[in-house]
C-alpha cells in the first residue's frame, strides 16, 4: 500500500517500499533455492550444544510452562502490562511531529522593510546586516543579494536574503544556537525585521504553523486576523508571525475631466502618452538585437529630476489650441494602495504564518492556539493549514495503508491456516507489539514522527506476522501427530526459541546503529555520533527496534499461552454443545 502514497510526501518516500520490496524478493530466492544448494555443497547436519545454551533454554521451559498452566491470567497480565506502557507514554511523551528535525548545514536571514526604498538604500540596510554577522568561525560562505522585487514564496517587504553555509556539524554549534547568536547580533538594528530560516529537510514547505482565514467581509476579516496575531504574541511560542496581505502604502490616481479636455481638442490616449513620459516612459519602437531571442523597447522619459508629482502638473500637451498644462483636465488624488487579493472557494482568504521558538512543539501550541484564540465573529472560519495538514493527510493514508495491509494478511493467513483463531490472534500480536513502538521512543527520547513512526508500524507488522506463524505452523504439527495442547505449546515454544529469538536480535543488532545514531564514513574513514544523516532514520529504527524486542517477548510467552487457551476453550465449548444436545435428545 504504501507504494501507492499519493502527493508530495508519496514521492518523497517512495523510495522506501520500492527497495524493501526488492531486497524481500531477493531474500526470497536466496532462501528458496541458493541457501539450499550452499547447503548440499557444504556437508552434513551437526549439532552441538553448550552447557549455557542448555541452561538458558531450561530456564525458558520453566517460565513458559508456568504461564502455560494459567493461560488467562498471562493474557491479562499482558494486557495490564500494555495498559502502563501506553499510560506512561501519554504522560510523558515528546510530542508529535510531521517528519524528523535534522541539524541544516545552512540558513537563510530575510531583511524585511517597508518604505518608498530606492535600490541603494536597501542595499546599505543588507550591507549593514550581513557586517553584524561576518567573520564566524561557524559560518563557512555567506551570500547577500539585495532585492527591489520578491518571488511569490516571501513576504512582500522582503528587501534582501542572506544565504548562510555552515562548517560541519562536529565543529560548531547547533543551527538554533548559532541564529540566536544572529538574532543578539542584530538586535539593535532600528527599522527593520529580520526572519532567521533554517534549511527545511524533507517534503514540508514553509513554516509549520499557518492559518486560513476565510470572509466576505474585508473589514470584518482584517480585524480578526489582528486579533488572532495578538493574541499568538501574547501566548508566546510563535516567532516570525506574518500575513500575506498586502502592504500598507499610497496610490496617486489620476482623474480626467473629459469634458475640459474635449474643449482643448484632446482625448484620454493624448494624456496618457503624456503621464506615461513623466512615469514609466513612452514606448516608440521595439530593437531586436542579433544575439537575443527578446525585444528591447526603445522608450522616451524626461530626467530623473523631472520625475516628480509636481513636475506632472507642469507638464504640458500639444492641443489645437497650443501648450496647455496637465492640471487644466487632469487631478491627482491620494488613495490606499491596491495589492493582491486571494479568494479560496469564492470568500476572500488571509494567510496567517508562523515559525516554531526553539524548545517548543507545534501541536502543544496548536492546541494551546485552539484554545485560547478569539471566537470568530459570523460569517469569518478558520482552518488551520500548513504542516498540520500534511500531517493530518499522512496520519489518515498511513492508517488506512495498515489497515489495507492487516485486511490482506487476513486473507493470506486464513486460506493458509484454516482458522480464524489463530488468524485473529497473530494479527492481535500486530496491534499488540505496538507498545513495543512507543517504548522505544520513549527509551531513545523521540518525538511520534507521524510519516516515521508510521512506516516503521506497518514494516513491524510484517515481521512479528513472520515469527508467529513459524510459532502456530509448529503448534499445528504437534497436533497432528496426537500432542496434547499443553505439550504441543511447549514444545512448539522451545524448538522454534531459537530462530525466533535470532531473527529478532540480528534485526535489532542491525539497526542499533541508527537508533544511536553512529555514522560511518567508508569513503573518508570516519566515525560519528548525532550526525545529520543518522537523524532522518532515529525515530524509524526506534519503533521498529522497539516494537520488535516487545513482540519477540509476545511471541515467545504469550502467543503459546493463547494457543493452548484457545484449544481449552474449544474443549469446553464443545462439550457445552454436547451436553445440551444430549438433553435435547
């Protein structure tokens, strides 16, 4: 199922199932025909077993025929067991999240500012910026670019970016540190606003927290979005709190008197060639030159000391009635300036966005937001968008993947053991083996990466369906040859400890190193701990890791148990039905 995740945060992680798939089916053929001829090739069948090997398997005997004897009460233990681990987690978990927080190797400071600023003036402002934060031994390359026009991903009142590179990640602080640094740095530096970005890992776009605030009302639907960004200062958490609406400013519009104009013997088109020659100029002809593919207007403009609203009133039109002044058929009136305006489903919409202040969680403050932010008046609604919502999209595909996944080994595994007991009670193992995941980000300290921890569930689901039906095949064949189901349990239990316990700890073993995050560099030899590339897979090999260690301890006590509860309730059900029959009879 999870080849067929849909949007951004498929693509992003497509990768994943498609190589699992492969290496299965190539471990598939290896096992199935390789193994088997390496086998033959390599000699006979031997056996040896030590003293501790003995020992340790007589110790499992003991406990596991204790647990054999009172097969309900080891299900209720187990159940009272699960119950602490999930109580625990909900009391102290580290929260939620979308994707896993890697350390960036480079940042970006935006410097926002607002004002009629001519080219010059906001490249001194940049310059006066990027001074502040020159010469730290952390920062590798620094990059500024002054700008008079923005793309469509930053705010309008951005007037230039500073790109940020830095050293590697054993040498200096964390990225949060060093843009606190930045942030003291330029703290006194009067009339502007500066956003510090770090470099954003995975398919997540822009900052984790956005709102859409949706009315007919302009008025109405200004004064709500003030009230909620107050109100997000005011609680505190939220840093780089930003709207998409336009900037305040003035317009000049000019105004023709049609009338007055007729009676100089001139038209709109004349005037406009006139206003046009004092502003963006006049278009006379267009140049192609021979190494461009674009046309180059040639444009006639007054000065540059001409281009002033004064100088249009004194500005003069050739009329049939000679030289006469702009002022005579035109008026300039101030206005508020006119931006964009962005409608969703027909109602005008207001995008609030905000980062995340180091050390908090966004659904802590989400929640808190929900709580605490003013009632919308009639007429205005609010959804909340941005992370939160990817991450909502993933939680409902990933759940409905396993879902899929579960529905499918049902099938399998009823057509294989003909019985929907022992069908129901490995998939229970599934959903069990579960509080196995959150303890093992509560032991690692991770937070529940919702697309991680997701895909690490659905991976787990497949192996602890794997050892338990080695368990039940086993339990089976006993039965066959006339065991009893006490014997058959037990027996079943220690014959296949072994490859059970093995293929767990090889697994865990396995993936110990990305739990703690070692990273070796076969290229240029080298070991680390903490590296960035190691954070991506933490929380993954944690659940898997987790899980898998507390469903082997499943596997190996509990499912016997309920094989044989299963078998005594059988009996006793049986013979309920015969003793009613013989009295009906």
């Amino acid at each position: 199922p999870l080849l067929f995740w849909p949007g951004v945060v498929g693509e992003f992680m497509k990768y994943l199932p498609m190589t699992v798939l492969i290496c299965l089916i190539a471990s598939l053929a290896m096992a199935l025909v390789f193994l088997p001829v390496l086998g033959g090739v390599s000699g006979g069948r031997r056996h040896h077993e030590d003293a501790s090997e003995g020992r340790f398997m007589r110790g499992y005997r003991q406990v596991l025929a204790a647990l054999l004897q009172r097969p309900g009460l080891t299900l209720l233990g187990t159940l009272m067991v699960i119950v602490v681990i999930y109580a625990a987690y909900g009391r102290f978990n580290h929260g939620v999240e979308f994707f896993p927080s890697v350390e960036p190797e480079s940042a970006q400071v935006q410097v926002r500012a607002r004002g009629d600023l001519s080219v010059w003036e906001r490249d001194a402002i940049v310059r006066e910026v990027e001074s502040r934060l020159q010469n730290m031994p952390e920062v590798k390359a620094l990059y500024a670019r002054s700008m008079v026009t923005t793309s469509s991903q930053m705010a309008p009142d951005v007037i230039g970016v500073l790109q940020f590179q830095f050293t590697d990640w054993y040498t200096r602080r964390t990225a949060t540190d060093i843009l606190e640094d930045f942030r003291e740095r330029t703290a006194d530096i009067a009339g502007i606003e500066l956003e510090f970005r770090k470099q954003e890992g995975g398919p997540a776009e822009g900052k984790p927290i956005e709102l859409q605030v949706s009315s007919m009302d302009s008025t109405q639907l200004d004064g709500y979005v003030d009230s909620i960004e107050n109100r997000m200062r005011e609680l505190g958490g939220f840093v780089d709190i930003e709207d998409d609406r336009s900037l305040p400013g003035i317009e000049w519009r000019l105004n023709v008197d049609r009338e007055a104009a007729a009676r100089f013997g001139t038209d709109v088109l004349s005037i406009g060639s006139a206003v046009r020659l004092v502003t963006n100029g006049l278009v006379l002809a267009t140049y192609r030159p021979e190494d461009v593919r674009d046309e180059v207007d040639i444009a006639v403009r007054v000065p540059n000391n001409w281009r002033e609203l004064d100088h249009l009133e004194r500005q003069t039109l050739n009329t049939p009635r000679g030289q006469v002044p702009l002022s005579e058929f035109v008026d300039l009136e101030p206005g508020d300036k006119t931006g964009s305006i962005v409608r969703v489903d027909g109602q005008r919409t207001i995008t609030i966005k905000s980062d995340i202040a180091p050390g908090r969680r966004m659904d802590e403050l989400l929640r808190t937001l929900q709580a605490e932010m003013p009632e919308p008046p009639e007429g205005v609604s609010v959804r909340f968008a941005g992370e939160n919502e990817d991450q909502q999209q993933a939680a409902n595909f990933l759940t409905s993947a396993f879902l899929v996944a579960v529905g499918l080994m049902l099938l399998i595994l009823v057509t294989q053991f003909n019985s929907l007991y022992q069908t129901l009670l490995i998939l229970s193992a599934i959903v069990l083996s579960t509080a196995g995941v959150l303890l093992g980000l509560l032991f690692s300290g991770q937070s529940f990466g919702v697309v991680m921890v997701g895909m690490g569930i659905i991976a787990l689901a497949g192996i602890v369906v794997n050892n338990n039906i080695i368990l039940i095949d086993t339990f089976n064949q006993m039965k066959r040859e006339g065991k009893a189901a006490y014997e058959a349990a037990l027996e079943t239990g220690c014959l296949r400890f072994r490859p059970v316990l093995l293929t767990a700890i090889t697994t865990i073993l396995g993936l110990t190193p990305m739990v703690l995050g070692v990273n070796v560099n076969l290229l240029e030899p080298s070991l680390g701990l903490g590296a960035p590339s190691t954070q991506w897979w933490t929380q993954l090999s944690s659940a898997i890791a987790g899980g898998l260690a507390f469903a082997t301890l499943l596997t190996l006590l509990l499912t016997p148990a309920l094989l044989v509860l299963g078998e005594r309730t059988g009996q006793r059900v049986r013979g309920l039905v015969r003793r009613i029959s013989q009295r009906d009879q």
